[in-house]
C-alpha cells in the first residue's frame, strides 16, 4: 500500500464511519436569530522554524472501526539502513477489535487533518515550495491491533513483562533516531514481535499526537493541540509519530480480532 493510497482509505474511512442523513427545510428570520453554526471543515495558518503549515481539519468527532494490511510506505534506497527496504512496513493496522464489548469495537477520532508544509525557496517568481504533508488527528482513544515489521517515526509504548515489572518499547533507544527501525533493543524493553495492540488514551483523556508526514527533508512540526511539548523531529520520507498515553494490550505479540458482527 502507497501513501497516497494509505491517506486515501483513511480518509473515506473516516468520512464513510461518520455517514448520516439528513433533510434540507427552510427556516424562518426568527430561527435563524436563534441559530449559531461552524463549518464541517476548518483552515488555519501557522509558523515555526521557518516553515509554514496550513492544516485543513474536519472538525468532528468519528467513530471508527477498519483493518489495514500490507502497508508499505516510502520503499526507496536508504544506504545507512535499508532494512526492509521501505520507511513504514506494517503487516496489520486494526482500528477496533471483535473479542470484547461493543465498545471497544470502535475507536474514538476528533478533528481528523491534512497538514501541508511549505518553506521560503529563495526565488522570486516561486516565493513559496513544498515540502510534504501529514495526515494525523487531534485526539484518538481505544484498541488498535497493529503488528510491524519496520518503523520510521517517533513511537513509544507502555508495557508489562511475564512477571510484572514496567518496559517499553521505545524508538528514541536507536542509535539511527528511529530511521528504518526493526524494534530492536536492550533488554529490558519490548520490540516489535511482542507488540500486538495498544491501547490508545487512559484515564487522563485520549492519546493527542498521532500522525504520519511524508516530507522531502526534516521538519520540526508545533506541538499537539493542548500541549507545550513539541515532537521528536520527522525525517525526510515517510514518518510515523505516535507516543502520548500508548499502552500494550500484551506482551505475546498477539493480534486481537477485528472480524464484523456475527462472525
């Protein structure tokens, strides 16, 4: 799965999970005076480090339950790890699962967005050049199986051993700053062939820093909505960032599923 494919079914995924009907009916100047509205889509402007972004949101909440698979992202030369040969290889992304309550068959998005990113080129007749995009969201919480076998990106996992005491799994450990990284690490720690699932947000609120840029070279993106803490920078390619309030399900590299009701 490309990236252009990959944000493509995201985003009918998303716009399909929220679909609704409604009917059109004229309305007085009386209710209309009582009436406040915002649009479905939202535009905003920011700066920082010499870069600009404008961010299209859909500013609602989703629910939302898919399976992705063979995903396969940024597949390029890479001289200083090559790795699996791409920036993002995951086997299985499943928002949601089939084997608890009817709750956790769902996963709970807010503000889902496109970010692109520009910079000053220099030239006179083409002010403005591009750098890349991200597709992320504002908020997510619940259970997502996901089993990955190369990872570009900024991701950090809570986890429990067999007997109990606290690891993680945690990207900032490689020694190429989570470049085309196979979750190797120094014991104790999780890798990738123990992470099954997660469990996105707690007690606290959702998890508020997901998103996967695909970039021309490195970008300091602003912190998360909410928060003062900036990011790990993304490098260039395709990079996933994903560490707030993340916990493993398990420690056995279990995938849950995600099968559709009554199967």
């Amino acid at each position: 799965m490309n990236a252009s494919i990959l944000m493509a079914a995201l985003a009918a995924a998303l716009f399909a999970a929220g679909a609704a009907q409604a009917q059109l009916h004229p309305m007085s100047d009386e209710e209309l005076s009582h009436t406040r509205g915002q649009g479905l889509i939202a535009l905003s402007n920011t700066r920082l480090g010499g870069f600009d972004f404008t961010r299209i949101a859909l500013d609602a909440d989703v629910t939302l339950n898919a399976n992705l698979r063979s995903m396969r992202l940024g597949d390029y030369r890479y001289a200083a790890r090559e790795g699996m040969g791409a920036d993002i290889d995951i086997a299985h992304l499943q928002f949601g699962r089939s084997d608890g309550s009817a709750a956790q068959r769902l996963v709970q998005i807010g503000n889902p967005y496109f970010e692109f990113v520009y910079r000053d080129s220099g030239n006179a007749a083409a002010p403005r050049e591009a750098v890349g995009m991200r597709f992320g969201f504002d908020s997510i919480s619940g259970d997502i199986g996901m089993k990955i076998n190369t990872l570009s990106g900024s991701l950090r996992v809570e986890g429990k051993a067999a007997d109990g005491s606290a690891i993680a799994l945690d990207s900032r450990s490689d020694a190429l700053g989570g470049k085309r990284w196979d979750g190797s690490c120094s014991a104790p720690c999780m890798n990738f062939t123990q992470l099954g699932a997660v469990r996105a947000g707690d007690a606290s609120g959702p998890s508020r820093d997901f998103w996967v840029s695909m970039l021309k070279t490195g970008v300091q993106f602003p912190a998360p909505p909410g928060t003062n803490q900036l990011p790990d920078m993304a490098q260039a390619g395709m990079w996933m960032n994903w560490r707030d309030k993340l916990s493993a399900i398990n420690a056995t590299g279990a995938l849950p599923p995600n099968l559709p009701p009554g199967r």
